[in-house]
C-alpha cells in the first residue's frame, strides 16, 4: 500500500536513479571513475573503479567503520573495482555522507604515501 501511495515503480525508480547519480557525480569529482557510463548502468547498483593508493580493503573497513557496506567487483575485477547500492530506505543526505567518508578515506591514503 505504501509502495503504491509513493508512486509505484516509477517514482522508486526515479529516486534510486537519483541517489546513484548523486554518487556518481560526488565520486567523479574526487577522481574515482565509474565502469560504466551513466545510460549504461543500473540505478540500484554501481560500479567504480578502485582509486589510485586504495585497496578494496582500505576502502571497505573505512566506510564499514563509517557505517557504511560497500561490495567487491566479482572474479577478475575484485581487485581494480567495487560496488555500491544506492536500494533500500536511502537518501541524499546518507549519499553526501558516504561521498565524504570516501573523501577522507583518500585523504588518509595520500597522506600514508606522502
């Protein structure tokens, strides 16, 4: 019932759209490259390449500690890649907060290898 009061699929779909491109857009500008271009990918689960000095590791215990679950690449792509969901009772401002947590994830990495 509530589903269908919020609008059904649609709009479910526009707001997933909507928080992985907020992802998408914040990554991009701290350097971190998405596998696919936006058309391309799903709006539920993306992917991104792993940034330059961070390993899958690093970069999961940080945002785990910041409360946060992100997902390796499968097979091959487990180390140059991971995943992020953007399903489930999410918002902008959960989104900002992991693209922060990511910042400073990376500032950490810089600073170990300066």
């Amino acid at each position: 019932r509530e589903f269908d009061e919020d609008g059904g699929v649609p709009a479910r779909h526009a707001r997933y759209a909507t928080l992985a491109e907020h992802v998408r857009h914040g990554f991009a500008a701290l350097g971190i490259e998405a596998l696919l271009p936006a058309e391309q990918s799903s709006v539920v689960l993306r992917s991104f390449r792993l940034p330059k000095g961070v390993d899958y590791a690093m970069l999961h215990d940080g945002l785990k500690a910041a409360g946060f679950v992100i997902y390796a690449g499968q097979g091959a792509f487990s180390r140059t890649m991971f995943r992020i969901s953007t399903m489930g009772a999410l918002t902008i401002e959960d989104m900002q907060r992991l693209i922060e947590a990511v910042a400073r994830i990376l500032m950490q990495a810089k600073n170990r290898t300066a």
